[in-house]
C-alpha cells in the first residue's frame, strides 16, 4: 500500500524544496496549504488567514486518502509545528490502517533566518509565490513552533 510523508519543520526551513524533491523520487502527489492559500488568496488574507488554513488540512487529509487509495505515494508540506497537529494526523492514518513518516527539516536559527530574508528578497521582487515573512509573522511563527522530540520523527534532515 502507498504511504504519506508528513513534512515537519519551521516555515522557510527547507521543506517545501525537501517535498519536491521527494516527490520526483517517489512519483508521489504534493499536497501543500501554502499553494493553495496563495493561489486563492494571495498574500493577505487577514483574520480569516487561521480559518482557511484549518478548513483546508481537513480537505487536505481526506484527498490524501483518496490519492492512497488510488495507489499514489503522497507527501504533505505543511509545517506540523505543534505537537498536537503531529499527534492527530499520526492518529488519522493510524485509524485508517495508512503508513506514514515523518520527516523533520532541522536547521539552525542563523541559516533560518538568512533563508527567511532570501525568501523575503524574492516575493518582494516577485520571484517566487510565498509569504512574506515580516516581524510580527515571524515573532508568531517562533511563539507557535515546538520542537518535535526524536521518537516523534522518522527521517531526521540537518
């Protein structure tokens, strides 16, 4: 049976090029709530930003079955940066008898943050569609983020 790769790390840490990557390799599906958030929605969306992400994994988890079941290897790119979002999607395909990893990209603060200001250069020079990561986004995405504990992570990426 097909599994899912759960994709865990900081936002612009590595994961979303990890993902692709891991795509090509296994001829698996992507599934990502950033591309779907900026597709529709660009990059302001205002108090409603938490909604849509959250309506969206639950969309997400569901087609992820639906391409397993077809046969096809998914990876999920979307950050787990709590604990409790990591214990519910292992419990999701642990319930519906799915095989998953999940694989943490784990970077240092200082290679962070000069990724993030890259990152920042590009979508104001709209290079790339992502966000743009300002001082309060980052302060919040700092707050939020715990750090998974090694028996959490199967594939463990420095």
């Amino acid at each position: 049976m097909s599994k899912v790769i759960l994709i865990c790390g900081k936002i612009c840490s590595g994961k979303s090029t990890y993902a692709e990557w891991l795509r090509v390799q296994n001829n698996a599906v992507l599934l990502s709530i950033d591309e779907i958030m900026l597709t529709l929605f660009g990059q302001h969306v205002g108090d409603k930003h938490d909604e849509y992400v959250e309506k969206i994994e639950k969309y997400l988890f569901e087609k992820s079955v639906e391409v397993i079941e077809a046969g096809m290897d998914v990876i999920l790119d979307w950050g787990f940066w709590v604990k409790r979002e990591r214990e519910y999607a292992k419990e999701f395909y642990r319930t519906r008898h799915i095989e998953y990893e999940f694989h943490y990209i784990d970077i240092s603060d200082g290679i962070w943050k000069a990724r993030l200001n890259k990152r920042n250069s590009a979508v104001s020079a709209n290079e790339v569609s992502a966000y743009f990561v300002d001082d309060n986004l980052f302060a919040k995405f700092e707050m939020l983020f715990e750090m998974p504990g090694k028996e959490e992570i199967d594939v463990w990426i420095k």
